[in-house]
C-alpha cells in the first residue's frame, strides 16, 4: 500500500512457502519426526530469507549518493520474522505463531510512533 518492496503479499508469501517447508518433513518422516531433517529445513528457511532480506536492502541502497546509505533493513526484518511464524505455523505452534504475529504487528506499528 505504501509502494514499499516488501509488502503484505510478500509476507504472506514468505510466510506460506515457511510453513509449506516445514509440513514436508513432518508429514514424510517416520513416526517420530526425524530431528535432523527438521533443524536442516528451518536453518535452510532462514538461510535463504537472509539472502531475500540482503537483496531487498541492496536494491534500496543502489541510489547515487555520494554517501553511503542503507534503507530496508525494516522490510528485511520483517520479511525474516515471517518467515519465522511460517515455521511456527507449518509445526503446528499456532499460540507461538499468533503471539510472534501480534508482538511484529505492535513493533511495526506501534513503535514506530516512538521513533
């Protein structure tokens, strides 16, 4: 809404492909999950959204200035942190996932007044 690169559809996204990836494992695995394959899939999640977050910010950084810049880094966060409730989500901790997305809505919004 506020032509930002990061926006709601980016989120969910992010958040959705999360949760998919942690189903996978949960739902192919031997009864008891294996441990291993999980801790894999979620440290690739926050691998690969580091890679999103650190392109969102270079693209925003790559105006000609004669200073250095960095903008993004709050949509970068953002988009890091859903990707976090997409693996609460996808293991089923839905309280953990509606608490992380109350206290991100109140960070973004309510603190930003603050700033």
């Amino acid at each position: 809404m506020k032509h930002k690169p990061a926006g709601l559809r980016t989120h969910m996204l992010v958040s959705f492909g999360s949760a998919v990836f942690m189903i996978i494992p949960l739902q192919t695995a031997i009864l008891p999950p294996n441990p291993d394959a999980l801790s894999r899939v979620i440290q690739g999640i926050a691998a690969g959204v580091g890679f999103l977050g650190a392109g969102e910010i270079v693209r925003q950084s790559s105006q000609q200035s004669q200073q250095l810049e960095i903008h993004g880094l709050t949509s970068a966060a953002s988009v890091w942190v859903s990707a976090g409730l997409g693996v609460a989500a996808g293991f089923g901790l839905w309280q953990l996932g509606l608490i992380g997305a109350v206290l991100t809505f109140v960070v973004l919004n309510v603190f930003k007044r603050f700033e």
